[in-house]
C-alpha cells in the first residue's frame, strides 16, 4: 500500500472514529449528575423560571435532535456557548489550549531524551541496572500524579524553598508571563510520562537487539555504539515512535489532574470546571477537541512509523 493510500485510510478512520466519540462524549454528559437547568437558574427558581430556562437552553428538545444541532455546528466550526457565562466554547479554546500545547511541548521536550537514553541503556545493558530502572519506573507509574505534585510542592518549594508555594498568573496573562509557574507542573507531568515512555522504550530496545538481523551483526562483530547506531536504532525506531505516542496520550489525562492541581490555565482546568458547573456544551466542546488532538497525534506517530518501518526495509 503507498504512503498516501494509507494516510487517507487512517484519516478516513479517524474521522469516523471523532464521530462516534463526540456522541459517546454527548451521551455521557448527558448522564450527568445534577442539573444544567439548576446551575443557571438557581435552585430557588420557579418550575416557570425553570421551563424558561430549559427551552432558552435547548434542553426541552429530544436528545437526538440536541446532538443534530451541535453537529451541524460543529462541522461549521460553531461548537456552541457555554451555559455559564454565554461564552464562546470556540473562544476558551483559542484562550486555554495553547497554554495546555505549551505544558504538554515542554514536557515532551524532557521526557523524549530522557526516556530514550533511559530505554536504551536498560535495554541494551540489562542485569542489575535494567532491573532498578524497571522497578522504578513501576514504582512511580503507581502513583497517583496529585502525590507527585504535592511530593515536589514539598521538597522543591516547602523544604529546599526553591520555589515560591504559590505562583499565580495574573488574568488574561499566559505562563510565559510567570516562567516559573511551568516548573512544577512540567516535572510533575514528566515524571509520570518518564514512568510510562522508559518501559516502552526498554522493551522496543530489547526486542531490536533480540532479532535475528542484530545477532547476525553481532556474529560479524559488531558490538557496542556501532551496534547500537547501525542496528539496533533503525529497528526500534517504529515501535519507539508508537511507544511516544502512547506517553502522549497518557499525558493527555494526566494533565487534566495536574492542571487542576497547580490551577494552571490550561484547556484541562476548563474541563474541570465546566463538569462542576454542568455546562454541557463547554465539557462537549472541550472533550471532543481533546479526542480529535489524541488522534491526530496518533495518526502523526502512524505516519512516522511507516516511513521508518520503510526506511528500514530498504537500508536491509
């Protein structure tokens, strides 16, 4: 299959796939607890007040016909106004995801060397050292990222103060506007990317160095960085591409919790806020968004590891 056939097999299939998420994405908030009519018209309002306020926001209609509306909106680029506020889902996009693309871009910038020097030292040196990366990696996979942060708040701004306890970003500010606000929420979502992307790593390395075409370099004595640059590398350079797409995603989710852990104005904090306050239209927004961006990085790494996986046939 040529490289195009294949891209446009794959965007065919995300696009169907963004589909049936944002209606799984509808239907779940649609079972939320609570109720969006209460949240904005108060608790004390009137069943008329209520009824006003139902149909002003489109809730008296079926739910089919809800989803209908929203995605004829959304093909246009119209993903429809929040409940709380009447803001624009497309204006707190273009507002808070950037500062989430510059958190995730940082992290990956510490993550993907790290964790490939890691991989590659594990997976190629194995014995006592593979097993202690291992382990830890294991170990810090376990832990939850809100103990992670409140570990670094602790020693990096509690006990060493090398850190202010707080940082605050002044409103419509961004967090270039206070650098140091980044750090802790970048090593805290490092630390969870470094747990996930080292194992992966480790065990593409691994399996690289196991194929037969690395045992035959070996017989024809090719050892250490030779080994490592001309044969193992070109091989686990596909699995090694799907193993950092997969540390993104992972970091996708985790940098709603981290966000909120830091207050940080991120895309992740809005979604927080708007499942509390019932805005069934910002979390839709917010949450289909999100499920396109973890596809097109998917597709992206798709894309990368075919042509490595090309490259490396042809270099055979």
């Amino acid at each position: 299959m040529s490289l195009i056939a294949f891209v446009g097999r794959r965007l065919v299939g995300a696009a169907g796939l963004l589909v049936v998420l944002s209606a799984v994405i509808f239907a779940a908030t649609a079972v939320l607890p609570g109720d969006a009519v209460s949240a904005v018209a108060g608790v004390d309002a009137s069943e008329a007040q209520r009824a006003d306020v139902r149909a002003e926001l489109g809730l008296d209609r079926s739910a089919a016909e809800r989803y209908a509306h929203w995605a004829e909106g959304a093909v246009r680029g119209d993903l429809g106004h929040g409940f709380v506020g009447d803001r624009p889902v497309t204006d707190v996009l273009a507002s808070r995801l950037p500062n989430s693309l510059l958190l995730a871009g940082l992290t990956l910038a510490v993550t993907a060397p790290l964790a490939a020097l890691l991989g590659l030292w594990t997976g190629l040196r194995g014995g006592g050292a593979d097993r202690f990366v291992s382990t830890a990696a294991q170990i810090l996979a376990a832990v939850p990222e809100f103990v992670i942060a409140a570990l670094l708040v602790a020693v990096l701004a509690v006990w060493l103060e090398l850190l202010p306890r707080v940082s605050v970003i002044p409103l419509g500010g961004t967090p270039l506007d206070v650098p140091h606000a980044l750090i802790l929420p970048v090593l805290t979502l490092s630390a969870v990317g470094l747990a996930v992307a080292t194992r992966l790593l480790r065990v593409s390395v691994a399996d690289a160095a196991a194929t037969p075409y690395c045992e035959a370099a070996r017989l024809n004595g090719v050892r250490g960085v030779r080994l490592a640059v001309r044969h193992i590398l070109p091989n686990a350079a596909g699995p090694a591409v799907h193993a950092l797409t997969l540390t993104t995603g992972a970091l996708v989710g985790s940098a709603v919790v981290v966000e909120n852990v830091f207050d940080y104005p991120g895309i992740g904090r809005e979604l927080q806020l708007a499942v509390a306050a019932r805005d069934i239209p910002m979390v839709q927004g917010i949450a289909t968004v999100l499920a396109g961006v973890m596809l097109a990085v998917l597709l992206m790494g798709d894309i990368c590891a075919r042509l490595l996986g090309a490259r490396e046939g042809h270099s055979r």
